[in-house]
C-alpha cells in the first residue's frame, strides 16, 4: 500500500479537493477517472488505499469525500501548486497559461524548506497568477463568495476573482482582452450564446463580448 505522501494519492487529494473547491456537488468515481484520465477500475483501487488510510470516505457506486486528514492533506500540495504556479509567472518569466504543467511536476519534488523560501521571497502571496487563494502553511485558505460569469445576470457588477486554468487558449485570449484577476466587470447583455461586459482595463471603460464557454472559466464577486 502506497505511503499517503505518494505522488499519486496527493493528486487524487487534490483533484478530489479541487472539484469542490467552487461549486457545492461531490465528486464521483467515473467523474474523478475522467479529470485523472485513468481506468475507474484504477480509481476503484486507488480510492480503497486512500479510505484504509482514513484519507476520505466512500460508499460504494457514491460519491468521494476528503475526511478532515484528507482536506488538511489536499491543502498541503494546493498550497504547493499555487506557490509554483506564481514563483514560475513573478520569478522565472512564465506567462499565466504556461505554469500549470510545470507545477503539476514540481509540486512532488520541492522541498518544504524551498517551498518555505518560495513563499517568503513572493511575500506571502495571498492568490496565484490565475486568482486561487493560496493555503498558508496550517492550511487557512481566505475566499470570498463568487458566482460564474456564465451565470450572472445582466445588470451584475463585480470584480474577477478567478479564471480556470483548464484551457490555456481562453487564458491567452483573456489576457488579450486585458481581462484578469482583480478587473471590474457589469454584465450589460446575457443572452444564451455569449455576454455583453464593461469592464475597466488599465483605467479605460472597454466593451467585451465574451463566449459562454469563456464566461464559464471566470467567476467574479458575488
């Protein structure tokens, strides 16, 4: 049985984690085999280690939830992830769409003592390049309440706070656009294929028409 420190079972912990980090429903075992693009079977297996290791619970054919050790764990390599993803975009030159990868692999091999450096160099950064709130070191994560861009009605106001990393396309044309983590936004038009916005970029009053498959990686204050 693999140690709870392994690689595999921290990605499991984190993609468990982040299913349900901005949206209220369980994550299942076929839905957690697609995110891994691995075997259910394999998902089937690997979920038995980790409840033996009282990492999460599960009922057969139900749905996987961390335990408290398994949160507190998933926080740990989220922390990790995030802190990488912001030393690569302030420190070494990478753009917002090109650090995901590179975090997935680091975040297994770094040390806590560099991870500690990491995270006092950046100044004890609050949010990664991408808006996700970054864990501290005993696992406080600050978040306010947001709401999917997709979802908002016309004549919503607020301030981006998030924007996945899933796609980097919809990062670089984002970025493009000026849009990003800390843009006040309005919707002025929603309707069922794209959204009208204002936004204020670098001080200036601009009008945005955003497809839904875009409005859907961004979440602004709810």
């Amino acid at each position: 049985m693999p140690s709870n420190q392994s690689p595999a079972i921290e990605d499991y912990l984190k993609t468990v984690y982040s299913h349900t980090e901005w949206q209220p429903d369980p994550i299942t075992p076929s839905v957690l085999a697609g995110k891994l693009g691995v075997a259910p079977s394999s998902v089937t297996e690997m979920v038995k280690k980790m409840a033996a290791h009282g990492l999460v619970s599960h009922v057969p054919y139900g749905a996987v939830r961390l335990t408290d050790a398994g949160t507190a764990r998933a926080l740990a390599v989220v922390r990790r992830h995030r802190l990488i993803e912001t030393w690569l975009v302030q420190e070494m030159g990478y753009g917002w769409d090109e650090v995901h990868d590179e975090a997935e692999i680091l975040e297994h091999a770094i040390s806590d003592r560099l991870l500690e450096a990491i995270d006092a160099r950046l100044g004890r950064p609050l949010r990664d390049p991408h808006g996700d709130p970054i864990p501290s070191a005993d696992g406080a994560l600050a978040r306010e309440p947001a709401l999917l861009l997709a979802e908002a009605p016309a004549g919503h106001h607020g301030t981006v706070l998030r924007i996945s990393d899933r796609d980097p396309s919809v990062l670089r044309g984002l970025e493009a656009s000026g849009v990003g983590p800390g843009i006040e936004i309005e919707v002025t038009d929603a309707s069922a294929e794209r959204l009208l916005v204002s936004a204020r970029v670098a001080g200036a009053a601009v009008q945005l028409v955003l497809a839904r498959e875009v409005a859907a990686a961004i979440w602004v204050s709810a």
